[in-house]
C-alpha cells in the first residue's frame, strides 16, 4: 500500500515539473488575441476614419493584397464613443477621461488656463486640470476636413470645411475671424512644451488644431512681439493618459504594456510613398509575426516622446529603446523622418491626396531663406502621398513624400471590407451652413425637424408606458448615448419630432 502510494505520489510530482517545464519553453510571444479589453491599462481610442482613398480620391475598400490596402478605415478598434453627462461635461467612454463640453469665447494662454482649471467646480468636480498632448489628440477625428475656399486670406470658412473633433458632443469654435484671425485659427493648447525650440530659437508650446487635423508646436509670444499668444482650452479630469510603458520582448519587437501593441524595434530604413508604404507593412514577415500593418495617427502619436529632441537629447522624440534611422535633412544637419501612418488627412483642394505622418525630428520648415524646426519634434502633419519633395505653407513646411516606417500588430483591431452605415448621428456636418447636410455618403438629412415620418410617431407610442406622449430616459429602450443625441432640447424627454426616423442601420459581421 505504501508503495504504492510512493509511485502515485511521483507520479505526481513529474506531471507537475513537466507542466512548469512546458511553460517556461512556451513561445513567449505566441499570436494570441486578449479577450478583453480591460486587460490593458490605456485604450488608444479609433481616429473616426471610415473612408478609403487612394493616392487623390475616395475608393472602395481595397482587398487583401490589392493596391492602397492596409489603411486606417479596413482596421477598427476602440471606436470613439462618448457619453454626454448633461452637467456641462463629456466622457470618453474608451478612455474613461471627463471633459469639459463648452468653449470659451476669450482665448487663455496656458498659465490663465491652469488657473482656471484649479478653480473649475464643473458637474460638481473640483480635479480639473489643462490635458498633456497625448489626451488632447485623443479626441481628433479625421471625419473632418480643413474645407476649400478661393479666399487666399484665410478669413471666410469655407461652406465644406467640416471640424476634425465630433461636434455632437464637443463645443467648437473656429478662429475669430471678426477680429483679424484666420477660420483655421482654432488651436486648443496642452500642458506640453517642446524640450527645444521653433523658429528662431522661441520657446513653444504643442497644441492641437481641430480646424485643420494637426499637432504642432505654437510659440509663447507673438513673432517680434512681447504678446503672449492664447487658445482655446478645454479641460479634463481622471486617470492620466499616455504614458507608455515598453518591453524589449528581445526578438526585435518592443510592447507598449499599456495598451497591448506590439512595435518594430527598427524601423524601415529608407523612405517610400504612401502606397509603398501600405504594401511594405501587408508584406512584412518580421519575428515571427505575419500581421503587421501601418499605424493609424493616433496609434504612432501614442509612441511619442515629448521629453526627447534631436536638440536637447541627440534623439528623435522616442524611447530609447527604439533603434530610429538617422538621415541628413535639408539644411544639411543629422535628424530624424517624418513617419507615415495609415490615415489620410483630409486637406486642402484635393481632399484624399495626403496622408498624416508624425515628425521625430525636426519638423523642418523654410522661412525667410533658412531651414528651422518650424513645429517641433512629435508634431503630426501631412504629406502628398505622391509627388515630389518641395515645401508649402506660411511656414515652409517641408513635403518630403517618401517617408519612413515603423509598423505595429496587435491590439483589438478587427478587419473592416466595408464602409459601415451611417447612423443618425449628425456628425461630420459644417456648422458654418444654417441647414447643414451629413457628409460622407448618398444620404442626406436636413437639420430640420419633421413629425410626420410613421417610424417616429410608432417609436413614441410604442415606449411612452406612462401615456404622456413622449418618451422619458427611463422608457428608452436603446443606448443611454442614443438617448442623449435624439433629446436635442435637453428636457429629458423624446417627442415625435425628436424620435429617430428610422431604425437603427443593421449591424455587419466586420463593423464596429
């Protein structure tokens, strides 16, 4: 009997040792999917891009290995979603951030804004504070477009231009045109100053410009002038946002812990256009993985080091622990490139023939005959996806067109071959036109109310239990964050002319 109970015993223990060997032989970097998204601290929210282009114009999704295939629209994740709180505040719901809806009309500059945000009691909160860069872009959605207009001046908004920030929820202004500033005069600041400096050597602050889709770096004080410049504010509250936290995995890749994805260590040393670009990361067989693809902006942005400069730290704006390419840029000085992501800026006369990218170098610009960092190391602006290198701009921005790569995998992206419906939403629309259209498909829906659609009047008689003739919050059957954007007048309440027109768009297998 106690020999036998011996053998059991280890029997036992070589099982045991056998699991614990199996396991530490495992593949350390196995292609699995996380099942959840709360398993990473940070959900770098969707840029809104639900569009394909090609090199100048709108296309179908592209198929796996066809021309253009690989951008931002044909991979989805963290779409961004919003809850109005109706207390004058927003919250991400991927993020988890609290924001502050409105915009004031006077413009601050940062030392005015941080004042302010100490003595903000906004929805019964007292932890306000001036968001950092990375928080800030979170909330850019490139639905928008900076419009078209002949007017060289800069002055009247055009009637197309449509803001790259979803309107439904957040408050917008664009530029005071009234007291001399361009339309796309419309930069929200953060709390992050460059390490370095633009121009001519002038201290600079990164913001955010949902006029136009970038980040660049602003001066502190007028150029030949001791005015401070200001901008927009909006405030935020909760968790700290963007901060990374990289893993050398040891095989050539690097994991960002705090959101899941997995980077090239390297990058790919040498410049291509946007199309080569696309077909480089569909392409790409790098340690082991298969799956790569091209960043979207927000994805390469949250890689970002605002602490670094090519001037300050000899290094491009990313951890140290990324090997980046050295180039020699057009004033003849080492830097670093400009980086291509998957996501088309929507710019200009030809809207659909740039694509963003995020300079960790210099983002080099020419003025007055001299070549100067012009926005600052981490900016995000956009290049022609085809043509050749020139500059543009009031600023001389350089366009250098090919430009460089570093591709990324993981995540909880899932493949889109589609163009998903549109739903009610009025966003992206031109605020600037008095019955505005929505953009971006056949359909087109006046601002205008009417309450003789059958579907509205059926929707309130079938959930108004209480026989009132409207529907409260309570009887709504449907997302509270579909409540929020029918209840037009805030009264808490759903009438026949603010009930939906029609049911909500059928769900796909591959949308959001």
């Amino acid at each position: 009997m106690i020999k036998n109970s011996s053998i059991f015993l280890l029997f036992i223990i070589i099982l045991f040792t056998s699991f614990i060997i199996n396991d530490i032989n495992a593949e350390p970097h196995k292609k699995t999917t996380p099942k959840t998204i709360e398993k990473f601290p940070d959900n770098i929210v969707g840029t809104g891009q639900i569009k394909c282009y090609n090199n100048s114009t709108e296309i179908p999704y592209p198929k796996p290995g066809r021309s253009f295939f690989g951008q931002d629209a044909e991979f989805t994740a963290n779409a961004p979603s919003y809850q109005d709180n109706r207390n004058g505040t927003v919250t991400d719901i991927n993020t988890g951030l609290m924001w502050s809806k409105a915009v004031d009309t006077d413009k601050v500059s940062l030392t005015e804004a941080e004042k302010i945000a100490e003595k903000m009691k906004l929805g019964g909160y007292s932890d306000w504070r001036v968001p950092n860069i990375k928080e800030l872009y979170s909330l850019i959605n490139f639905s928008g477009y900076t419009g078209f207009s002949r007017d060289k001046s800069n002055t009247n908004i055009p009637a197309n231009a449509i803001p790259f920030i979803n309107t439904d929820y957040f408050d917008f202004k664009y530029g005071n045109t009234a007291s001399g500033e361009r339309y796309i005069d419309a930069q929200w600041l953060s709390t992050n100053k460059y390490v370095s400096t633009t121009m001519n050597g002038d201290k600079t602050l990164f913001g955010v410009n949902f006029a136009d889709g970038r980040i660049k770096g602003y001066g502190y004080k007028r150029p030949r002038s001791s005015k401070i410049i200001k901008f927009y504010a909006r405030y935020v509250r909760g968790n700290r946002y963007g901060q990374n936290k990289f893993k050398d995995n040891g095989d050539g890749t690097i994991t960002d812990l705090k959101t899941g994805l997995m980077w090239m260590k390297s990058d790919s040393r040498k410049g291509m256009n946007w199309q080569q670009a696309l077909k480089y990361a569909y392409k790409l067989k790098y340690a082991g993985y298969s799956d790569w693809r091209l960043p979207n902006a927000k994805e390469l942005q949250y890689i970002v080091d605002y602490t670094r400069s090519p001037d300050t730290t000899s290094s491009p704006a990313i951890n140290s622990l990324f090997k980046t390419s050295g180039i020699k840029n057009e004033a003849g000085k080492k830097d670093y490139p400009y980086f291509w992501t998957s996501t088309t800026h929507l710019d200009g006369p030809k809207p659909g023939s740039s694509a963003a990218y995020i300079s960790f170098g210099r983002a080099l610009g020419k003025m007055h005959g001299r070549f100067m960092d012009v926005h600052g190391a981490g900016a995000q602006r956009s290049d022609p996806k085809i043509g050749m290198p020139t500059s543009r701009g009031p600023q001389g921005d350089m366009i250098r067109v090919n430009n460089y790569v570093r591709c990324v995998r993981g995540g909880f992206i899932k493949f889109r071959t589609h163009e998903p419906q549109l739903n009610n939403n009025k966003y992206p629309y031109n605020i600037n036109l008095k019955d505005f259209e929505v953009t971006g498909s056949s359909q087109r829906t006046s601002q205008k109310k009417s309450d003789s659609h059958p579907f509205s009047r059926n929707f309130v008689r079938r959930l108004d239990k209480n026989g009132d003739g409207k529907v409260s919050r309570s009887e709504f059957d449907g997302p509270p964050g579909r409540f929020d954007f029918h209840d037009t007048n805030h009264d808490g309440y759903l009438s026949k002319n603010e009930a939906p027109k029609n049911p909500p768009p059928k769900r796909f297998k591959n949308q959001y």
